[in-house]
C-alpha cells in the first residue's frame, strides 16, 4: 500500500481511511506512512512500533509538536469510504473520516510541503488510542524517546469541527461494590440481593448535579454517570454481588487524587475500586504561541469535554490544544463523516500559521 501525498488534502484522507487500520491493526498504515516521508531531506523520520515521527531540525528558537493517531475503532460496514452531499454539503464518508485521519492527512500534507517553517516542528502519527491507555502509542513513546516531546506548543489533530478546543476533561472509572448472600429465589428470604441494594448507587447518580467549571476563561462540563452494571448468578438464584460501573468526567481544575477523593466521598460507605484515572489538561491557551495560534485561525476558543492525549502533553509541561477538521458528535458513528470544506479550512489555518510563526 502507498499514499500519495502530491494530491489535496481531502484525496490524501480518503486513501487513509481507506487502509483500514482498527486498534492492533495499524502497522500497513504505519508502514504507508512512513515509506511516504523517505527521501524528504527537510525530514527526520523516527519509527517507534506502530508509531512514526517526522521531525525538523532547523535550528528555530522554538518548536511545535503536533500529532494525530491512526487507529480507528471497528469497523461496522462503513469501508470503503464515498462523497456525499447532504443539504448542499459534500461529506466524506466512512470510519476514521472524523476520528481522526482527516486532520492525520492535513499534517502529512503540511509535514512534507512546509520545507522552512517558522518553528521547528516534530510531527507524531501514533498507534493504539482508542483502546487501554496502556497499550497507547504516545504513552509509550514518551517512555521510549521523551527527548521528542521537547516543545514550546502541542497541537493535537482530534476532531473540533475546525475550532481551538483547549486542554481536556479528566477521566475516572470506579467499580462500586455490593455484596449479598446467595440463597434460591424461592426461598430469597434466606439471602441478601446484592442487586437491590445497589438501588442508593443509582439514587445517588440519578440526583448527582454535575459542576460546570470554569479553568482560564473556558468552562468545563463534568459528568458523573452509571455506564454499566454487572450482577446475577441464574435465573433461580438470588445474587451475591453487584457492581455498577461508574464513568466521572472531571474539570481539570481538579487532579485525578481529588477526583477519585470526590467519588469515594460521595459513594461513602460502600467498596469503590478504581479501574482506570487519567489527568485532564489546562487550557493551555496562555503561551504566546497559543496566542499566536488563535490569532492565526479565528474563532472563539472552547473547552474540550472528552479526554484527549493533550493530557500528555501538559503533564509533560507542554501547553497543548485540539484542533483538527470533523465533528466530535460523529466520531465513533455508523454514519462517521467530516464535511471536506472542514478539511480544507484546518489545512488553511495550520498553513497560515506554521509558515509565518515567530521566525
């Protein structure tokens, strides 16, 4: 498989999306990607697993990381890609389109035509974002290689319809506990139902009034929520143990400790286990070359409510934001596609900006 990167930006998407690339699958990406980049002089090129990295070295005061993943979730039917025009707007359709190999496109495009930026530039095209976070392919290059992660500015090509979405929500997943005493359901009075007394759980979720946050001028929406429950033995059986599933989406005005202290706070008195947390980010729009971003591309900044790996790059000490063509509501969709005008404008703004930034 090849990419030709000579065309648009919209025909460099569609023969991304059309390489199929699910989680764990995304080496022949990988390997189009990086075949692509060879022989471009202005270029460093890096391999790291299923993660490629294309860099300049041109001796600027500061440099910008950007990156994208190249992983998908599963495909349902939505391969290969086709245009379609919706009430006058032309689409582009099929998985990936808008999560997010629309904005991986316009990255590689600019990655190989912006030959002297006015910043130094380390691209980053990684592997495994949409499953566990310990199997991500940034995690790991930062574990692997951090020197690359040396940056003045991060920009993180998730979809934000074309828009500066700063920093990103924290996110906690907890197991709460109950346990019962098993017993026949034809004598249920000898046990104790583990699932009926999950009901003040479900109480306490159900009136839960989730903050709306302001973090530098941005408002963050949290969310506290019941994703899944898991209880039950056999249809005859009285259950012993139930556990609901909980998902909390925190400001990142609080850190992962606190989080997880609010939710066990709330939950008191019953076994919270935590399954999985992970840091949000601050808007990250104070740096000056943030500002000079904004300036660049327009628009009024917003908040990001979903997590996004820009929480890497703040960890890191990186002020970073999303920025990439597609509409986050369509991302993981049946029906996933991103209106081609979106991928053009992100190419416009990053364009404008990356070639006449600081120099």
């Amino acid at each position: 498989m090849s990419l030709n990167l000579a065309g648009s930006s919209i025909d460099l998407t569609r023969q991304i999306c059309d390489i199929e690339s699910v989680s764990g699958n995304e080496t022949a990406l990988a390997d189009a990607i990086e075949q692509a980049l060879v022989g471009y002089a202005h270029l460093e090129i890096i391999r790291d697993g299923d993660t490629v990295v294309a860099r300049t070295n041109l001796g600027r005061a500061q440099r910008v990381v950007i990156a994208g993943h190249i992983d998908t979730v599963p495909l349902n039917e939505n391969l290969p890609t086709r245009f379609e025009t919706i009430d006058g707007v032309e689409y582009l359709w099929g998985r990936g389109t808008v999560d997010m190999k629309a904005g991986v496109a316009v990255q590689l495009k600019l990655a190989v035509e912006l030959t002297e930026p006015g910043v130094d530039i380390t691209w980053m095209w990684y592997d495994h974002e949409e499953v566990s976070g310990d199997l991500n392919g940034l995690g790991r290059l930062a574990g692997n290689r951090p020197d690359l992660f040396a940056g003045d500015f991060a920009i993180l090509g998730e979809p934000t319809n074309s828009r500066v979405e700063g920093g990103c929500n924290g996110n906690l997943r907890v197991d709460v506990r109950t346990v019962g005493l098993r017993a026949h359901s034809a004598r249920a009075w000898v046990g104790e139902n583990a699932i009926h007394k999950a009901a003040p759980i479900l109480g306490l979720l159900a009136a839960y009034q989730p903050r709306e946050v302001e973090v530098e001028g941005l408002v963050y929406r949290e969310g506290l929520n019941a994703v899944g429950i898991s209880g039950g033995v056999a249809g005859n059986v009285i259950p012993d143990e139930c556990i609901v599933h909980v998902n909390y989406r925190f400001a990142p005005s609080r850190n992962a400790d606190e989080a997880e202290a609010h939710v066990r706070e709330l939950f008191a008195g019953f076994d919270v286990v935590v399954v999985d947390k992970a840091e949000g980010a601050r808007p990250g729009l104070n740096a000056p070359l943030a500002q000079q971003f904004l300036a660049a591309v327009g628009g009024e900044p917003m908040p990001k409510y979903g997590w996004t790996d820009v929480a890497r790059f703040s960890a890191l000490g990186v002020p970073a934001v999303n920025y990439g063509p597609g509409d986050p509501l369509k991302a993981h969709a049946d029906d996933e596609r991103v209106a081609v005008e979106q991928i053009t404008d992100c190419e416009d703004g990053l364009r404008s900006w990356l070639a006449a930034s600081t120099r």
